[in-house]
C-alpha cells in the first residue's frame, strides 16, 4: 500500500541512528534512501524508508530485533 507520508533529513537520522551528516554524505555520492528534494528540504517517503530498512536489516522503529546466537 502506498504511503504518501515523508521525514525530514533530521527525522531520518534519528529514526536510523546515524547522523544527518552520513544521510548527507549518502545523498552526495547517489547511495542510501532514494530523497525528494522540495525547496531547500530532502525528504524521504517512508515507503522507501521501509525498503531499505528491510533491505539493509535496520530495525523498524518500536519493534526490538532478537541477538544472534553463532
């Protein structure tokens, strides 16, 4: 289903743990979480979000991921 929802940079960051700065650096170099730019604003669809949380194994906010046992 598509999500017409968005986040900031600075929303991004947070949500992924990392800084607004490696988002930065990521859009830059054509790599991450594909961004619209509106203005002076990137913002990110949270369906794309999603796909790359799913892809890169990052955990979705609110869900506690379970350690590995090796």
């Amino acid at each position: 289903m598509k999500n017409d929802s968005y986040l900031t940079t600075k929303q991004l960051a947070k949500r992924l743990g990392i800084s607004t700065r490696t988002l930065e650096r990521w859009r830059s170099k054509g790599k991450g979480i594909r961004c619209t730019i509106w203005g002076n604003k990137a913002l990110y669809s949270i369906d794309d979000v999603e796909a790359f949380e799913d892809s890169q194994a990052f955990p979705k906010q609110g869900h506690v991921s379970a350690k590995r046992r090796h």
